[in-house]
C-alpha cells in the first residue's frame, strides 16, 4: 500500500520551523546504507536497480539498467540525490520500494516503517510515516509539541532523576517515530516508577508506606485532603486507569477487541503531555513535602 500525503505536496514540500526543507547529505548515506544491508540478501545490483526504479518515478524520470553492480550503485546515489529536494517524494520512493521488497514473501526483508522513522528522527528531518491504514507522511510541526520538563532543583538522588530523564527522551522518541502506543506505555512505566518516590514521605497523617501506584496514591490523597493535590491525584488516577483498561486505552493489561479504543498518534502525543504534566507536578510536590519534613 503507498504512502498517503497532500499531492500537492509533489510539487511544492511543505517548510516546517526549522526551515528544514531538503534531505541533507548525511541523511541520503544513511538511507543508502539500510539499501546496502538490504542488498547484501541477494544480488546487489539487482536491489540497486530496484530501489533506482523507483527513484527515477519520483523524478519524473526514466528508468534505464545501469551497465554494472558500481554504476547502478551510483546512478541511484544520483537519482538519490536528485529527490532530496522535496523530501515527500525522497521519503515515499523509499518507503515504497521496500513495500514491494516486503510483499513479496520470498524471504526477503527490507526496512520498515518503525526504521525509517528512526533515521528521520536521527537526522531531524522534519517529516514522519503515522502508522494507519493507509500509512501517511506527516509533518511534525503540524503536532502539538510535548510539554517541556521545568527547571527545578531535583529532589531525588541523581541517579533517580538519570532514570526518569532517561525514560522522558524515550518517550519523546517513540512518539517522534510514530510509535504512539509505546510512547504511552513507557510515560506510564514513567509516572508509575515516579510515585514510588513518594514511598517513606512524612506527611500530616502519617508515613507514606505503599509500595505500588494505587496504593501510594490513596495515601497520599487521603493526607491531602481539600487541597489541590489531592484534585490532581484523582485526575490522575482516572488516567491510568482509563490508560489502564482494556475497554479503555488498553495500553496496560491489552485492548478489548470489541469495546477499546485504538489510539492513534494524536491521542498518544495528548496522554503523554498529560502524564508529563501531572509528573512535573508530582515532582514540585515531592520537593516540598521534602522540605515542610525537613522544617520541623
């Protein structure tokens, strides 16, 4: 099945902010390296030609077999080189070249669309393959941008705030490349291992003494009450547990076939803003309740 975008993005590419309108040489070796690993299955020119074919349709030009495995290597680096102007066209010849690749069930294996989104994320280019039916090419300036972490001192040890850092970026990762439903998953193992720090917290009523999510939060709601962090722990526990049901999101414990809702990467980019936001909120509230402790 093609690839899905405006047409008349054939002609005229759209800009995004940063002014990224071509595929840079870096981006065209990277591509030219997965035809290469691809081309190693089997007779290398015979891959060369194919992937040429299909870059001289993009080009609007005609396709001639080249005299040798080097020159048919060249003249797509050429014809490579030509769509990088209008990165759609460079990014659909590509795509559909290793979908034809991939049908034809002889054993053959060409990248897919979770890789090619890895190398325009490694790259910045800004455009994305959305995982549907039919997939379609979007640009990623058009997406709401994901919350940004605020400065604040941490509260938490330095390999503590490593952890949560590290899995932030994944987030930000998967849902760059498409990839909504795991970047849910891994913004929910996120607030999920966030809470834990709440574990051993002195509070008005007490020690905070659960050891998992539901548990930690019905503490720390319970020695809250009537101010705004209890509010925002009930937010998010119907989160989670909406995230969390397979009638739901169905991102946890699977999706019900039949009552859940299949997520798209709009859904996605919004349920990881708001797992972001409560977990920034979470960690200020850390912080203080870290330090009225510390005051008496």
């Amino acid at each position: 099945m093609g690839l899905k975008f405006p047409p008349e993005w054939r002609i005229n590419p759209p800009k995004s902010t940063s002014d990224c309108t071509e595929i840079d040489r870096n981006t065209i070796n990277d591509f030219m390296k997965l035809i290469r690993q691809t081309a190693s299955q089997g007779t290398p020119k015979l891959y060369f030609e194919h992937f040429k074919s299909y870059y001289c349709r993009s080009n609007g030009e005609s396709f001639y077999p080249s005299s040798s495995e080097s020159w048919a290597e060249t003249d797509l680096d050429t014809q490579m080189e030509i769509a990088s102007s209008n990165p759609p066209i460079f990014i659909e010849a590509f795509y559909n070249a290793c979908e034809a690749l991939n049908l034809k069930n002889d054993g053959t294996y060409a990248p897919d669309t979770k890789i090619i989104n890895k190398v325009l994320t490694e790259n910045n280019v800004e455009f994305y393959i959305e995982f549907s039916d039919p997939p379609e090419l979007r640009l990623r300036d058009n997406e709401a941008v994901l919350v940004e972490e605020p400065e604040m001192a941490p509260s938490l040890p330095s390999q503590a705030m490593e952890i949560l850092q590290k899995s932030l970026k994944r987030s930000d990762e998967l849902l760059r490349e498409g990839r909504g439903r795991e970047a849910i998953q891994e913004s929910l193992w996120l607030l999920e291992t966030m809470s834990t720090a709440f574990n051993g917290i002195e509070t008005e009523t007490g020690t905070i003494e659960g050891k998992y999510f539901n548990d930690i939060v019905k503490e720390l709601k319970r020695s809250n009450k009537g101010k705004t962090l209890n509010m925002v722990l009930g937010w998010v526990q119907g989160l989670h547990g909406y995230l969390s049901s397979p009638s739901g999101g169905g991102v946890r414990h699977g999706l019900d076939l039949k009552l859940g809702i299949d997520l798209n990467n709009n859904d996605a980019r919004l349920f990881c803003n708001l797992i972001r936001s409560y977990m920034f909120y979470l960690l200020s509230e850390h912080k203080r309740l870290c330090l009225d402790f510390a005051s008496f």
